[in-house]
C-alpha cells in the first residue's frame, strides 16, 4: 500500500496508516507530538516535527547553556607548546639576517594559522594542511639542516606542534562539545541540532545519564531520530566529507604555495653587505669552459721540507689531451713588477716557526693556541672529510652563507699554514685528517675546474670558496710536490681566468662579463689564488694580473692609500678593503719606497683601527690582511701591531668547556659589521685567528729586514 505510515508510543507499534488516517489520529488527540512516525520501520521521527500534522509546539525558551567541560592541564600544555615555539622563533630571528627573519616569520605565521584548521576542519584536513606548510618551510630552510630529509622532519616537526597546541587548548575549552546544546523548554519537549551518537554519549556522561534518553524534571535530551540509528563514519567516509567542506581553500592555499615555491626556485636574493643587494635567476646557466691553463712540462726545483719538487710521487697527475692550450695562447711571464714568491712558503717549518715566534713575548703561549685551535678543527671534521660552516657546533653560520668547500679550505688553509701537510704532520691523526680534507676537495670539483661546492649561480660564497680551495690546492702541491694535485689546480686556475672580468679585471659572485662589476673582498682572494700558484710553479698568464692591477686603480683612492668596495660611485674606504688593496699592491711590487703604500700603512695603524676584541669593534678579516702587509714590511711597525693582536685574540680563545668549543674563538659578540663573523661563525672565526696567529712564519716577508 502506498503511503503506509506507522506509529510508535511507548514501545507500542501501531499501523500501518494512510497519510490521511494519521492527519485523522492528530487532530482527535491520538497522536501526540513525542509519538514516532516512520514508513518502514526503520527510520523514526517525532510527530511533532511532521508539518502535515499540525503538532508543532511553541514554547517559551530559556537560555542556553553549551555543555563545556574546561579541562586546565589541557589549557596550560597547549599554551606551554605555543609560548615555547614563539620563544624558539624570537631567538631565530634575533640570530638572523634580514632573509632570514623574513622567512622564519613567515613560516611562524603560516603555522600558527594552523589553529583555525585544526579546529575547524578536523584533524585530517588539517594534518594535510601541515604537512604543505612544512614542506614550504623546510624547502625554504633546507641550508640549516645537513640534508634535506632532516630538513623536511623539522619542518613537519614544527607544524605538528602548533597543530597539538591549538587541539589540546580546544579540547581543554570543551569546543568539542560546541554541537551539544541543551534547551530547556516548559514543555517535556524539544529536540536539539543533530549530534552524532559518540558526541551524544557525551552529553549522557556530563548530565550523569546511562539512557539513550537522560532527563530531568524540567529537562529532556532526545536525538534527532535519524542520528539514532546512525553509525560512526569510516575513515573513508569522514576523508570525503572533510574534503569537500575545505576543498576550495585548501586547493587555494596549495595553489599560493605552489606558486611561492616557484619564485623561490626562479630567484635567488642574496644579501651582500648592507647596501648591495643582488637577485640572480636561477635558470642562468654557466658559461661553457673549454681552454684550461696546461702547466709546464717542466718546473724549478724547490726545496721545501726536504722534498724537491720535481720527484716522483706515488700519484701521477693524469694528462687530458683536450687541455692542450693554442699556439697563439701561449702564456706569457706576468708583469715585470711581479713581487718574488719563489720562497713564500719556506718558513712553513718547526724550527723556523720557532725563530719567527721567538721575538714577541708569550712566543710558547701563541704556539699553543694555534695547537689548541688545530685540534678543534681536527674535532670537528666531517667523516667524509670536509668542515662545515653551518652546523656542527655553537654559533654556527647564517643559511646564507654556507658552503663546505669554503670551510674545507679555511681548515686547511690554518693546518698548511702551520706546516701540517698530508705527507708530513705532528701526528698521524692530524695527517690523515689533511689527507681527507684535501681529497674531499678534489672529489667535489666540477669537470669545469670550480670548487665550489654548490650548482646554484650567484650565490655569495661561489668565488671565495673557490679561489680559498685553489690556494689549498697550490699549498698542498708546493710544500709536498704531490703531483695529484697539478691537475685539478690547472682547471681550477682556468676555471678562475675565465671568471675574470674581461676589461675591468675583478671577480665576484658569479663569471663577470664585461658589463658586470668586480668586488675587491673577492678580487682579493682571487689574485691570492693566482699568485699561490706562482709558487706552486704553474703556470699563469700576465694578462690576468695586468687586468687585476687595472681593477686595482678602479678601487682606490687617495692616490692608492685607501681602497673602497667597489669601483661604482658611493663606496667609501674601509680599513679591511684598504687592507687588502695594500696587500694586492705588494704582491704586484710596490714596497717602503711608495708613498702610497705608507700612507695606507698609517691609516692601518690610526688609533680608530687599533685591534680591539669588543662588541662592533673586532675585525678579523682586517686584521688578517693588515697583519700581512705589516708583516711584509718587516720592520718595527709589524712587532708592535702583532704583539697587540695576538694578545687580543689570545685572551679570548676557549681554553676550557667542552669539546665543541675548547681551543675556538667565538663570533659572539658579534664584531664590526664588516667582518661578517656572526653571519660567517664560529669556524670562520677561529681560522681567521689561527691564520693572524700565524703570520710570523705562514709566509715569507717580500721585502727584506730594513737597518
């Protein structure tokens, strides 16, 4: 029969009836508004709530009371969580840069608007919703970290609490139960907005009810009749309708990220120094290198450590046909001005350390710190071999300035200088910790002679790094005659001729062409590298140095007594890049007789450069080149400047604490704003100190002693 319906009162079932028999029972006062209605016996509704029938009831309504059981251990682990993580990101960003801050802020914020999804959308949803926020961060962050699965885990790490901290400060508030609304009616009817059963048994245990029906004498909590006989959803089910109620703004918060991600990996923006900010594309490619410098065939006999030069060694350097130069690219002697470097390296023993430390006071004081801050470095290497700057032990670098070939050479560069090489060091540790580090190097090399240890173009540590690793490589070559060595220091010299800037002669960030700009800070470290290689008896053409003498007068100042950042307009000279204007100047021959040179000599030496270890006034990367164009003076002004310094830097190296930081220098407080040592860290630091440390015997003086 169509339209059959049947009523239930008081566990009586009663029917079936006609639409028009039931509309009958109503209107005779046979059917009440809390009887049940249902066409199969199956779904059940009150009558009440059937319009046709007429027994809506109106009733006066009394306030409502929301069943919210506040939970304060709940309250108080979630705040803990969310005041935690606010503290961990204020001290981030403190300790950060400019790009740093920015990101870090905007991955605080990202999280913390998780709370709304995880109050609203439920916990799946909102679980998705974290784990796209975390990859945004971590992808962002990943320099922190030592790989990228560690990074992704932090990232996913940090959203997590945030997601546990606003669902444990919900759940303490009693939001759960925000659909549980009890009313209460004149009437022993009424019924609420559907709640499922599970929320339901809830409600039964805050009103102290073990029926599917809890009353009270003015109260009666009844279920929707369709919730009644609803079962919990499946995962399955519970996924669908999360979904579709936060599709569209979860599809158009991934779209934003996707799109975010996107910039990030079509741009790069680096921070340079205050005022020089450079964005660089990340789908430039490099330019194709093809000529690489040949070395000669055959080179001077130098004696080093007791080990000629041109002896055989039990690694022999492997020929690429390829690297044959042009006829009419034969290189040619540098310049006629070019300082002697023939011995540069020969006061690199035992005992001639000893002589050089012998005139200042604490002479066995210094050598012991230049030991102490060896064996840190030797602690903290990598077991693959390389340093790294980013990681690893207190005050490590900032993201951007992390590269592992740049901290391999550093380390490298203070273990050569203190005559500690592969063949022969103080102990067999040490010895084996150079060997690593130097076949680290040559293993991380591109087949177009860079060392660095990045594919990213631009990035600010490219030319630094690689010019520091090429010095080790010449060093390592020159003190041990291990010709394995000469290969890779051939393609990495072309590799750095090719990078030149072809009219005005400086490096930078990136392969400079001639519509680009050099900088002094990298230039500096470039010639460095060509002239090491001088000593290493390779072969380098006098055209680069002539261009690098040319970028010299683009910098300069004051006739060459100062020496500015770069050769655009708006630079003013500082004592580091005066310092290493200077040094360049002597390498290319100028000595006492210049005028200029001593002009720049007593601006190094003015009262407001006097090296002092205090908060914004350190500067060790100026004291490192100024301690070297003293040192190549050798004369009284050298003595007095180093016995200042090393008492300076002496007196604040780590003698005690733990192995992280015992025989290390600290970048903090943090110095002049020039030397980068907050930004660069605890490594770049304490090698910069070890190499100042050093300088008496690191090299030999280019000038002889004066009466």
């Amino acid at each position: 029969m169509p339209h059959e319906f049947w009523v239930r009162s008081a566990n009586k079932v009663r029917g079936p009836f006609a639409a028009a028999d039931l509309q009958r029972l109503a209107r005779d006062g046979q059917l009440q508004p809390t009887d049940e209605v249902s066409r199969d016996q199956s779904r059940w509704k009150p009558a009440g709530e059937i319009r046709g029938l007429g027994l809506q009831q109106t009733a006066k309504q009394q306030p409502s009371t929301p069943l919210r059981q506040r939970n304060p251990l709940l309250i108080a682990a979630g705040t803990v969580l969310l005041v935690g993580l606010t503290v961990a990101t204020c001290g981030a960003v403190v300790s950060a840069g400019f790009f740093q801050t920015f990101v870090v802020l905007l991955l605080f914020l990202a999280t913390v608007g998780l709370g709304y999804a995880a109050s609203n959308m439920g916990w799946m949803t909102a679980g998705l919703y974290a784990v796209l926020v975390a990859g945004f961060g971590a992808f962002v962050l990943a320099e922190k970290f030592p790989s990228d699965t560690a990074s992704l885990a932090a990232g996913i790490v940090v959203a997590s609490i945030v997601v546990l901290a606003w669902r444990l400060i919900a759940m303490g508030l009693g939001h759960d139960y925000q659909d549980a609304i009890i009313t209460q009616h004149d009437l022993d009817y009424f019924t609420t907005k559907p709640i499922s059963p599970r929320e339901f048994r809830r409600v039964q245990q805050a009103l102290g009810g073990s029926r599917p029906e809890a009353s009270s004498s003015r109260v009666r909590l009844r279920l929707d009749p369709d919730d009644l006989l609803r079962t919990e959803d499946t995962f399955v089910e519970s996924f669908e309708k999360e979904t579709k109620r936060s599709l569209p703004a979860l599809g158009m918060s991934a779209v934003a990220h996707v799109l975010l991600l996107a910039m990030l990996w079509l741009f790069k923006v680096s921070f340079l120094d205050q005022n020089d900010i450079v964005i660089n594309g990340g789908w430039i490619t490099e330019r194709e290198q093809t000529e690489v410098i040949e070395a000669p065939k055959e080179t001077a006999a130098v004696e080093l450590r007791g080990l000629d030069f041109n002896a055989d060694s039990n690694t022999t350097p492997t020929r690429n046909p390829l690297r044959a130069m042009r006829e009419d690219d034969e290189p040619t002697d540098g310049p006629a001005s070019l300082a002697n470097v023939k011995e540069l390296l020969s006061t690199r023993t035992p005992e001639k350390r000893r002589v050089a430390l012998s005139e200042f006071e604490g002479a066995e004081r210094i050598d012991e710190a230049v030991s102490s801050g060896l064996k840190w470095l030797l602690r903290h290497q990598q077991p693959e071999g390389h340093w790294q700057l980013h990681a690893g032990y207190p005050n490590a670098s900032e993201v951007v300035l992390r590269t592992d070939t740049g901290a391999t050479a550093l380390a490298l560069l203070a273990f050569l200088g203190h005559g500690q090489t592969h063949v022969n060091a103080d102990d067999e540790a040490t010895r084996e910790g150079i060997e690593r580090g130097l076949n680290w190097l040559l293993d991380v090399q591109k087949p177009n002679g860079d060392f660095h240890d990045w594919d990213e173009l631009g990035r600010q540590t490219a030319y630094y790094a690689h010019s520091q690793a090429l010095i080790a490589i010449c060093e390592a070559y020159a003190m041990t005659g291990d010709r394995k060595f000469i290969e890779p220091a051939e393609r990495g010299i072309r590799f750095l001729l090719d990078s030149q800037q072809p009219i005005e002669g400086g490096w930078k960030y990136q392969p400079q062409d001639d519509q680009s700009v050099g900088d002094l800070s990298v230039t500096g470290w470039a010639l460095m590298a060509l002239h090491t290689a001088r000593v290493a008896n390779l072969r380098v053409p006098g055209e680069p140095f002539r261009r690098g003498m040319k970028f010299l007068d683009l910098v300069q100042l004051e006739d060459g007594a100062r020496y500015k950042y770069e050769p655009r307009p708006g630079w003013d000279a500082t004592h580091a890049m005066t310092g290493a204007g200077l040094l360049c100047r002597q390498y290319f021959g100028w000595t006492q007789q210049e005028p200029a040179l001593n002009s720049g000599v007593d601006y190094l030496l003015s009262p407001p450069n006097e090296p002092v270890w205090a908060k914004g006034k350190r500067n060790v990367y100026s004291w490192y080149y100024t301690g070297q164009v003293l040192h190549n003076l050798n004369d009284e002004r050298f003595q007095r400047w180093y016995q200042q310094t090393a008492t300076e830097i002496l007196d604040h190296q780590f003698t005690g604490g733990g192995r992280s930081t015992r025989g290390s220098w600290s970048p903090i407080p943090a110095g002049d704003p020039y030397e980068y040592g907050e930004k660069a860290g605890r490594l770049y630091i304490t090698v910069m100190c070890l190499l100042i440390l050093e300088t008496p015997y690191r090299h030999t003086s280019l000038e002889q002693p004066t009466s």
